[in-house]
C-alpha cells in the first residue's frame, strides 16, 4: 500500500497526464498520404466540373481527403491552421505556389510542379495555392495531423499576406462516404 492508499494522489503540474484524455500519436501525414494514395479510388471525379473533395478518413490523430481538380481548377492562398500536412498526387498533375519573401523584402510566389505518385509534406501554418493548369483532371489525397478543423484564406497585397475574413471550417462539411466507395479492390 501506497502513500494515497485511495489512489487520489496529487497531481504534479506538467508530469501528470490527464488519463481521460488518450495521448496523441505521432503521424507523419506523408507516409499516411503515400499509403493511402495507393489504396483509394473516386470514381466519376473526371466528370465533375468543380473542384470537389471527399473527407475519407478521420481518426484522433489525422483526416485524409480526396480532391478532384477539373483543369484550371484552383485552391486560392490558405492555410491549414497549425495541422501539419501532405499533399499526394494520384492522377493528373498541380502546381503549388508558395509566397516567400526574398532578400530584399519582395513577396514572391515560388512554384512547384507535382507529378502523380510525388508526396509534399508541409508544417502547421504553412501558406499555399494548388492549381491545376493543365486541361486533364487531377485527384489528390491530402492528409493532416492534428485533423484539420479550420482554413485561413489570403490575399496578396503588394509585399503583404492579408487574411480573409472567410474562413472554412468543419462543420460545413458533409460525413464521408463509405470505405467501400473510395477504396480499390484488392488484386486477385
């Protein structure tokens, strides 16, 4: 027998863990993207007209979402909030843009090219456009962790980010659709 033999001891600030509360588990959002990306499927999304995107997995720890991307679809500056992210693509190919500011002080857009099977990783608060510019549709798989819960979008005004006072969050967003609907069948 201890000495709280009730088992109430108290708590130390900073070293005890709140047990109601699991822990959160590392995940790499790339390596949940790269796994994934191989895995999932959405058909029907080269008809669609619109950006569109599909919430497919969401556990405590990450969300993954499929986006369909019709030429010359865009995703304007966001950001993701402080979820750090993946972004993979499946089919098709997009271009993201990063501002950054360069020796001078200037804000510029820097530009990646990102080919089907290539994974991007990204930090929580990172800033970006995804567009597709060519005429063929593109699918993506995008993965966070934290979850996502929020987005911050911005808009460049001369060597400044501003941010928008419209804002997605999640519970704009429909449930996801059944694993079955958006998974590939398993080889024979």
């Amino acid at each position: 027998m201890g000495r709280f033999p009730s088992g109430d001891e108290p708590r130390r600030p900073g070293r005890d863990v709140d047990r109601a509360t699991p822990a959160r588990r590392h995940v790499d959002p790339a390596a949940v993207a790269r796994r994934l990306g191989a895995a999932v499927q959405w058909p029907g999304a080269g008809a669609l007209r619109d950006r569109s995107w599909r919430l497919i997995a969401r556990t405590g720890d990450f969300d993954a979402w499929l986006i369909a991307w019709p030429g010359g679809a865009t995703a304007e500056l966001h950001d993701h909030g402080s979820s750090r992210g993946a972004l993979h693509v499946i089919s098709g190919s997009l271009v993201e843009t990063i501002p950054w500011r360069d020796d001078d002080g200037s804000v510029t857009l820097a530009r990646r090219d990102v080919q089907p099977g290539v994974t991007l990783a990204f930090g929580g608060g990172h800033v970006h456009d995804v567009r597709n510019e060519s005429a063929e549709h593109a699918l993506s798989l995008h993965v966070y962790s934290p979850p996502l819960t929020s987005m911050t979008y911005y808009d460049r005004s001369g060597d400044r980010l501003i941010p928008r006072p419209d804002r997605w969050d999640l519970s704009r967003e429909a449930p996801y659709p059944s694993a079955r609907s958006v998974l590939r069948p398993a080889a024979p």
